[in-house]
C-alpha cells in the first residue's frame, strides 16, 4: 500500500492506495476505507485513412489511359487490392503477359507491393496512370 499526506484547507488526510482492480481502487482516508471508481483511460481515436486521387497536369501528361473505363470489360481487369498510389505501370496495351508477371506497382502504406498478372493474355487496356490514387477494387489492367 503507498501512503501519502495532504493538507487541504487546514485539515490533514493520510491516504493510503490499496489494490486497484479494473478502475475500483481501494482507498483507506484517515483510517476509513472507500472503493473509488477511476474513469477509464479512453481509447486511442483510430484515424480513417482518406485518399485523394491526385490531378493529372494535362500538359505533360502521358495519355491517362488507353481506352475508357465505360467501353471496356473490367470483369477481366486487374483490381487494386488495397488503396495506395500508382508508382510504375510496367505493361503496355497490346503486350502478352504471363501468370504471374509484374503489370503494375502500387505503393499502399510506405511500401511498394508488385501486382501481379492472375491469367495469362494480352493487355487490351490500362485504365490508370502513373501516380493516380485509387481505392481497393479500382479496375487498372485489362488483360483478355
């Protein structure tokens, strides 16, 4: 048990802290004993992570993309497993690609994660640009 003294207002206490389970401690005030409810501490505040797609500058841009989203079969299409941010497209439309080959690069929490060809085919389209923000399930490559 730790003991303190206090003098409040002229008058003297002894206060002794006892065992403290969950937020009840047991508290002995000049030879009285109190269960004191403590208030729980609060949680830390999880922060929603919001992701803005970033503005392409229409002068030195390449192309944004081969072909339209609306106009192409996305059930075909590579998705963003998570959110991030498009740092390096690695295919071209009309390439053949392998199961299993690199089609783009996606840098989602400070790390770069090489998103990979599921089937084998030939790339029919791109549908981001380097440095686009995307979301979990965007459409990026067509491969058909």
């Amino acid at each position: 048990m730790k003991t303190y003294k206090y003098t409040i207002n002229g008058t003297k206490y002894e206060v002794a802290i006892g065992d403290i389970v969950d937020n009840v401690a047991t508290v002995d005030v000049n030879g009285e004993t109190y269960q004191v409810e403590m208030e729980k501490e609060p949680e830390p505040e999880k922060k929603k992570v919001v992701v803005r797609p970033q503005e392409a500058s229409s002068s030195s841009a390449a192309p944004a993309a081969s072909a339209s989203p609306a106009t192409v079969n996305t059930g075909n299409a590579l998705k963003a497993p998570l959110p991030g941010v498009v740092i390096e497209i690695c295919v071209a439309v009309g390439d053949e690609v392998k199961a299993g080959d690199t089609l783009v690069v996606l840098e989602a929490m400070k790390m770069a994660n090489n998103l990979e060809a599921e089937k084998s085919g030939k790339v029919t389209a791109i549908l981001v640009q380097q440095g686009a923000s995307v979301m979990e399930d965007t459409p990026l490559v067509v491969i058909e």
